[in-house]
C-alpha cells in the first residue's frame, strides 16, 4: 500500500509540476479570447454599417447594370 501511495504522489507531483510549466492551455484560451473579441467586432460594424454598405454596393451594382450592354 505505501508503494501505491508513493507511485500516485510522484504521478501528481509530476503531473502538477509540468502543468506549471505548459503554457498551451493558456495560450489557447487567450487565442480563444482574442477570437471571441474580434468576432463581437465584425458582428457590431456589420450591425452598425449594415444599411450603409447595402446601399453602396446596390448603388454599385445599379451603375454595373447601367455600364452593361443589352444583350440582343
């Protein structure tokens, strides 16, 4: 039973010791943060310039049709 004891704290002091030294795990939630971030970015310019850039890409699309020949 003492063996078993031994192997299971050495097994956690390992483990405990590498988790302090790896630092993927929080490289990851910070590069999920900064992803969340930007996300809410995109989503509040879409949401703010939205009907803005709907008028300026009909108004561009209007002059394309314009510009076009008729075909016939």
């Amino acid at each position: 039973m003492i063996a078993f004891y031994a192997t299971l704290s050495s097994f956690v002091s390992t483990a405990a010791d590498r988790l302090k030294r790896e630092e993927k795990g929080a490289t990851a939630v910070e590069y999920g943060l900064m992803v969340g971030l930007i996300a809410v970015a995109i989503i509040a310019a879409v949401a703010l310039l939205g009907d803005n850039l709907t008028d300026l890409f009909n108004g561009i699309a209007g002059e394309v049709d314009d510009a076009t020949p008729a075909a016939g």
